[in-house]
C-alpha cells in the first residue's frame, strides 16, 4: 500500500540535487578541522542566523543536549515549557548528561512570556533550590501544534534573563517555519539568544544534521563536548552538502506547507467529533483532539493506517499530522476523505 504519510516532517526525502550534492561533494576528515563542505556548510549557517561560528551535529537533540551542558553546571535548573521537546522527547537527557533538572513551566496557550518565566527562576543564593542556569525556549513548538513565539515576547525574556545573568537557548528544529509564520528574518529571531540549535531535515528536507550556532568561544568549547557525546564524525561533508543546498534552496518554499497545513485543519475542524481550532494550526503541524469521537488516539492511528494514512499522536486524546513538501494538497483533501470515513464506520 502508498501510504499518505503526515506523521511527521522527518520522514521527507532528499532531492535529486541533495543527491547530486552529496555524489559530488569535496570532503576531508572533519575531526582535523580538514572537511571543506562541512565547514562551508558551518559558515553558511551561522552567517544566515547573525552569528559568529557553527558546529553541525547529527541530531537536533544532540544540538539542544550540547548546548544545555554548556551553558550549565550539575545541580542547577532549566526552565522549560511542559510541552517541550527538550522535557518530553530528550530521553531525559538534561539529568543524565548534565547533571541538571527540568524545571518545566505551563506557558499562557502553551507559550511561555516573561511573566510565567520569572515566576520559575529561584532566588539567588538561597540555599533550599537548585539555581536556574539555563531558560531554553523552543519555536516553533512542535508539541502545541506548530504554534509560534512573537518576536517580542522572544526579546523579552532574553532581555530579563540577561539582566538576572542567566543564559537563553533556543531550540530551533523548525526555525525558519518560525520566521515564515512571523514574516522576518531567521536572523532576527536567533539574534537575542545565547545559542540556538536548527534542523537541516525535516521540512528543509536534508536526510541527516542540525547545526548549533552562537558566539565563537561556545562552538570552540562544544566540539570537544559534540566528540564525548559520539557527534565527532570524518568524511561528513557527504551529508553537509546536503545541507547546503537545503539552506540556498529549500527556505523559502515553506509557506507551501502551511497552506496544505491550514487546509488539514479546517478540514478536520468541521468534522464531527474532532476538536480543533484552526488559528491553533499556524505552520506546519496540526494538533486536534479526538476526545468526542469516543476513540483513543492508538485506535486512531491503526484505522487511519488501515485506509492509507500515517498520523502520530501527542497523548491519548490528542493526534497529530504533520505537512511537508513530499506530501501534496491533493493528498491532504484525501487524508480528510479518510477521516470522515473512520469516523462515520
């Protein structure tokens, strides 16, 4: 069976010019500093974000891991939104390779402002707390729909934080669907925090990497840090190159998925049983809840699958599809079809 796949952004594939790019590429041993096409690729992502230098990793959990370890010491806090990636889908990686603690927040529709964050950070020099190291923010958030941070609730919180002299992180998988959504530049959105880590998968489309970007001194001490977590890698321009191309050529085509994303949600909006509000839906990923239809979300996903379509789910009322550029508008309409169909068996 071909199966209508919007279970996630990850599953795309690579161009036929990724391809091409990865056959061709100039490559050297990346542990010496000697591979050509990563470290083009490395310039490329920290010019495009307004910062200083750039590491690529092959993950964006070891990206987001990497960059914690640094900005903390063991016995401190980091202050996150409950619905995180970095909380909920990081094997909980904070205390177990830095030695650190999750302080999660619930953020006003699931989007924390600066009110919500101050009221988490412990006071200074008190003794009974763990001190807050680390606030690391994520945008856009993939577990609450796609939803997007405001470019001034972002510089607000990274102001108070600096002022406090605590460190913000930005876990920016899908950053440039940010700043699609707000219609600025990816660099206006990086430019406030201390590091921000990118995917080159997902709906940019490279098969393997994310990069980490920040001022010099942090990327000089997280290589060290990338090779003690496995990151160290030899001929990786092979999937730099990929990158590359991801970044000239795949940025500006992501408004094609949230227009196929909006599609899906006012579809699924009007069907009967399924709670969802459409302005919820602002990039690419739609979150709705399937409560009323009396079926749990695994149930959801075996007959979904049953009739072609491969969705995910947040939680047990809550299901999840995601658009990208390997699956049509044409597809979405009947991913819909099948909904119906489920839901009316």
């Amino acid at each position: 069976m071909t199966y209508i796949d919007l279970g996630s952004d990850t599953v795309t594939k690579p161009t036929p010019e990724m391809r091409e790019a990865m056959a061709r590429a100039d490559v050297g041993d990346d542990v010496y500093g000697e591979d050509p096409t990563v470290n083009r690729l490395q310039e490329m992502a920290a010019k495009r974000l307004g910062k200083e230098a750039g590491l690529f990793v092959p993950t964006g959990t070891m990206g987001n891991q990497l960059c914690l370890k640094l900005h903390t010491s063991p016995g401190q806090e980091v202050v996150v939104e409950e619905r995180s990636h970095m909380y909920n889908l990081e094997m909980a990686g904070t205390a177990a390779l830095s030695g650190a603690q999750a302080h999660p927040v619930r953020g006003p529709g699931g989007i924390l402002d600066w009110n919500s964050v101050a009221a988490a950070i412990r006071p200074r020099g008190d003794t009974h707390f763990a001190q807050t190291g680390l606030i690391a923010l994520e945008n856009t958030q993939n577990l609450n729909g796609g939803t997007v941070m405001s470019l001034q609730a972002m510089k607000e919180i990274c102001a108070h934080a600096h002022e406090m002299g605590i460190p913000v992180h930005l876990d920016g998988a899908r950053i440039f669907n940010a700043a699609t959504a707000l219609k600025i530049e990816v660099a206006d959105i990086a430019a406030p925090f201390d590091s921000v880590m990118f995917c080159l998968s997902k709906g940019l489309g490279a098969p393997v990497g994310s990069m980490v970007v920040g001022p010099r001194s942090l990327i000089e001490r997280a290589i060290p840090l990338r090779r003690m977590l496995g990151g160290a890698m030899r001929q990786v321009g092979v999937l730099a190159a990929a990158g590359i191309v991801a970044l000239e050529k795949m940025t500006e085509r992501l408004g094609e998925d949230h227009q196929k994303a909006r599609l899906l949600a006012t579809g699924l909006a009007r069907i009967p049983g399924i709670d969802l509000d459409p302005e919820r839906a602002p990039t690419n990923i739609v979150v709705f809840d399937i409560t009323a239809t009396g079926l749990t979300t695994t149930e959801m996903i075996v007959k979904l699958k049953a009739h072609g379509v491969l969705a995910t789910s947040v939680d047990a009322q809550h299901m999840r599809m995601v658009t990208h550029m390997d699956v049509t508008e044409g597809e979405c309409e009947a991913a819909l079809d099948v909904v119906r169909r489920v839901l009316s068996e």
